[in-house]
C-alpha cells in the first residue's frame, strides 16, 4: 500500500516543554487515521511540522514518499486549530485567494461551499460569521480542488451537537471518495466514529497505533482455536451478539456486541459440535488506559 | 511573480483600511505641494519683518527645479509615513488573521511570503512615483514657460531619488512589520523611531558633548530623506549665498539602498529561523 505521510523519529521542545518525542507514525493512502491525545499531548505540534509551520529539532518526515515542499502542500487540505480567513473578504474571495496559492482555477468554489451549507453566504463578509460558520468555511477551503490528503485538527472543537454531526457527516462523505483523512482529536468518541487507523499519543510519546476496531472497539473480543477453523467461524457467525472475526496467525480474533462470558461462549460452541483448543478473553486495555491518560491529564 | 501579485491584489483593493490610508496619502501631498510655496513666503514675510533689505519671494513650481521642489516636500517624514503605514498593516494583518500560516499550508513558501510583500512594496512605489512625475509635469507646464523639452527634464533624476526614498523607507517599514508582527506595535514603534528616536540620536551625535564624527548623515532615516534634502530656491540661494544641493547625488542613494538590502537579508535569516 502506498504510504502518504511517514514521519519518522521527530522530536521537538519549546523552551524546557518537550512537544514530542521520538514519534514515528506511517499513514498508507485511503485511510481515516485518527491521532488521539489529550489536549497538549503533541498532536499539532506533530501535524504543524508536517505542514512546514514548524521546524522539528530531530527527526524527519515524508509526503507522498518525497522530501517535503510547498509543491505537495498543495495536494493536501488542512484545517489546523482555528478558521484562518481575511475577515473583511467573502467566502468567495478568501477561497479564490487559496485556489491561487494551490495552482487552481476557480470552478470549484461554488462546489465546497455547497458541500459546507455556505452558498446561500458566499458574498457575505467572513468577519459575519458565526463559529460553526466559520469552521464550516475552513473545512470548505480544505476540500477545495479534491485534495488527496485531508488534514483536521480538532475539526469539532466549540461547535453545538448539530454543527459536530454536519462536520462529521461531510468528513465521512470525502472519506467515502478515497481521499486519505488525517484526523487529530482528544474525543476518543470522535475517532472511533470516524477512523480506520489510530495513533495514539500523551505527552509527546506514542503509546499505540493500529485498526481503530482492535483497540479502541468497546465490544468484547476472544482469542479462540479449535482444530477446524473454518466450522469455527460458520459457527461463531451464528451467535447472536456476533460482529466481527479475523484470523490472528493461529487464532480467531472474534469481536461480540456487549455481555458475552467466556463460559457462555463454549458452552455455545460445545452445543455447535466443537470443543476450542484455546479460548482468551481480550481487555478492553486500551480505551482503559486512554482514559487513565486523560484523567492524568486533567 | 505575477500569481504573488495576484494575490495581494486580493488582499488589499478590498481592504477599506487601505483605501483610507491611500485617500489620506494623497491628499496631505496635494495639500502640502500646493501649501508649499504659500507657506515659504509667509516664512519670507515673517523674516524680512527683520531685514533692511527684504527678501524677495519665491515661486517654487517652475522647471526645471520643480522636481527638486516637490521631491522635497513630497519625502518629508509626515507624508513618507503613510505608504510605510500601510506596508506595515499588509504584514501585520497576516500575523494577526493568522493567514500566513494558512498561506504556507496551503503551499506558498517563506519566501514566496517575503517575496509577495516586496513585490507590493515595489509597485506601491511604482504607482506612486509615476503619480509624482505626471502630477508634477503638469503643474510645472502650468507655471512654466517652456522653452524646449531640455529645460524640462534637467533635474529630472530627482524622480529616481524619490522613488529610490519611497521605496526604502517602506522597506524599513516591511522589516518592522515582519520582525514585530503585531499591527500596533509595530506602527507606534516605527513612527516613534522615525520622528523621535532617531533625530534625538542624530543631533545627540551631532553635538560636542560626544567625540567628533559625521555618522548622523548616514543613519537610516536620514539617509533617505538626505536624497532630497532641500527645496531648490535659486533666488533665495543668490541672495544668502548659500550653496546648497541642487542635484541628486548617487552615493547618497545607495545608502538607504544598503540599508533596505541589510533589513531585507535580516528578515529572511529571523523568518527562516522562526516558527509560524
């Protein structure tokens, strides 16, 4: 698979605060990856470097397999912390002056502003916005030209509940054409909602990162063996709290909506006609350990 | 280069602040090139209430010393200061709406930032030294009898000091701008160093109380405004017999050159160096 972004052993203090450390993180084209962190945890600094507004002390980082430059900023959409606009332009304006900076044309400002809910505003003056406007505009400027990568830092920060699920909606939308999303969030909420991939990160160290559904899935999984796999999985595919399965090397890693006991779980297979050779309950010991980190945090 | 251009176009031919500062820009020159010559011989006037033998009064819009005249009056302090004023809002402004991060995001580099407000800088000074040559052709033809297009342009190389004026004291303005970041801060130190700072420093130098020296010509400020230092005025220089400048001298335009290639070179190195 091809790798979009790889950023490889960055390190970065401000004055005797260390941001990051040593954070590597490889992110493969067509993936929601999330970067989950409590607050200060290094998630923009990370994304900020990336994007050349910051310079790292170690450590290096790649954009589509090339060395970085303002040539593959421009294949990248980025919404970073708050709505960066001229507030005396319109939408229109201040989203012309962007297809500029990106070597575009003009036909497609009328499509994002479509996609954002701001066509009806699109010669209003930006300064006339309410917030959620505002952030609306910002993810409209980073869709502009269908980027291939799309970059949002805490994209629902401060919005009302209907501004968060329109903002999610549309991230789901773009996700579904392919584009490759780069999500930062302290919402573990959020990034399980939304990602594929997860990376995540406190106080500058990453902790973790792999499928968002094998570390942060609140549903119950088992490890389990028998000598015929494949009766396993028809079987296991019949329980009624069944979600998901995939094999882990020897093992079936099988994911149950909630309340399924390990005892209630062979019993269920012994009935089907198959004894296990291994059975493992698997801890929710991630989204455990998140939530230490946050309250370590608070 | 022309996309830069394009872009700032942008940014600024909308921006009410701008216009304001431009319509203000001109009108104080037009006051003060037509004020100009009323208030030398008020000055006249004033004198010669002192003198036995009265000073006779000028005219100060004839060729060819009207390019003098008028580059003199047009490079003073009070009217230099509105072009830097709204060099240094165009700077600011992006720190302050945070749109020279989002410029870099979006693809421009350091550099193409740099380059996009020296651009601006060159064609404000542009714009406005054409502006100066048709305005004061014009008004020299008016006051003049002309007697063949020589005559007209002899001192015409002042139009090149006042662009060469225009054009660095906006550059010390972009290196306050870039440096300082913030739109208030910025402006009150500028205009503080322009009017105060450095003429306290320049007579402090001046004065016999610190070893001899001829350093206060060559501080920035001055050095701009030494381009056109003074307003040529034949019949006053025949009757006091002073002997002062009557063209414009190469070396002196180089200065506030070095001094804007210097301020320039310090941006880029700060701007590299520092995070957005």
């Amino acid at each position: 698979m091809e790798t979009v972004l790889s950023i490889q052993q960055l390190s970065k203090h401000y004055g005797k605060i260390e941001a990051i450390r040593e954070l590597s993180v490889k992110i493969n084209r067509g993936q929601i990856f999330g970067i989950l962190g409590p607050n200060g945890s290094g998630k923009s600094t990370t994304l900020s470097i990336t994007l050349d507004l910051v310079k790292p002390d170690k450590g290096n980082f790649s954009w589509f397999g090339e060395n970085p430059s303002k040539e593959s900023r421009k294949r990248i959409g980025s919404v970073i912390e708050t709505p960066n606009f001229f507030p005396y332009l319109s939408p229109v304006k201040n989203l012309q002056i962007v297809a500029d900076i990106k070597d575009q044309d003009y036909s497609d400002i009328d499509r994002v502003l479509e996609v954002t809910g701001l066509y009806e505003r699109r010669h209003s003056k930006f300064k006339t916005f309410s917030f959620g406007m505002k952030q609306r505009l910002a993810i409209a400027s980073a869709l502009l030209g269908n980027p291939e990568v799309l970059i949002l830092d805490e994209p629902t920060n401060g919005l009302d509940p209907q501004g968060i699920a329109q903002i999610r909606e549309i991230i789901l939308q773009v996700a579904k054409q392919g584009t490759t999303i780069i999500l930062a969030s302290h919402l573990l909420d959020e990034v399980q909602k939304i990602c594929s991939h997860v990376a995540v990160i406190s106080k500058g160290i990453k902790l973790f990162d792999g499928k968002v559904s094998e570390v942060l899935d609140i549903s119950d999984s088992f490890e389990l063996a028998a000598a015929d796999m494949e009766s396993l999985l028809v079987a296991i595919q019949s329980h009624p709290e069944y979600l998901s399965a995939s094999r882990n090397g020897d093992h079936l890693l099988v994911y149950f909506n909630n309340g399924v006991k390990p005892a209630d779980l062979n019993i269920f297979l012994f009935q089907k006609g198959l004894t296990l050779s291994y059975l493992s309950e698997r801890k929710r010991s991630l989204e455990q350990h998140f939530l230490e980190l946050l309250h370590d945090n608070q | 280069m022309i996309k830069l251009l394009k872009i700032e176009f942008k940014k600024i031919l909308t921006y009410r602040i701008f216009w304001i500062l431009a319509g203000l820009y001109f009108i104080f020159l037009a006051a003060g090139i037509m004020m100009a010559e009323f208030m030398i011989n008020n000055m006249v006037d004033n004198m010669n209430k002192h003198l036995p033998i009265p000073l006779p009064h000028v005219t100060i819009y004839f060729f060819p010393w009207i390019w003098q005249n008028i580059a003199f009056f047009a490079t003073l302090r009070y009217v230099l200061i509105f072009p830097a004023i709204i060099v240094i809002i165009q700077i600011t402004n992006e720190f302050t709406f945070k749109t020279i991060r989002q410029n870099v995001i979006n693809g421009l580099s350091k550099s193409e930032i740099l380059w996009s407000k020296l651009l601006l800088i060159l064609l404000i000074s542009c714009v406005i030294t054409i502006l100066f040559a048709i305005g004061t052709l014009i008004i020299g033809l008016i006051h003049t009898q002309v007697d063949g297009w020589r005559m007209v342009f002899e001192k015409s190389p002042f139009i090149f000091g006042f662009f060469v004026s225009i054009l660095s004291y906006q550059v010390f303005a972009f290196f306050f701008g870039f440096l300082l970041r913030n739109t208030g801060l910025a402006i009150a130190l500028f205009t503080l160093y322009s009017f105060i700072v450095e003429p306290i420093v320049y007579y402090f130098l001046k004065s016999p109380v610190v070893f001899r020296n001829s350093i206060s010509p060559y501080l920035p400020v001055n050095s701009v405004l030494r381009i056109t230092e003074y307003p040529a005025i034949p019949v006053l220089k025949k009757v006091m017999g002073l002997n002062l400048q009557d063209s414009v001298s190469l070396g002196q335009t180089c200065i506030p050159l070095l001094y804007a290639a210097i301020m320039i070179a310090i941006v880029v190195w700060v701007m590299n160096k520092r995070d957005l």
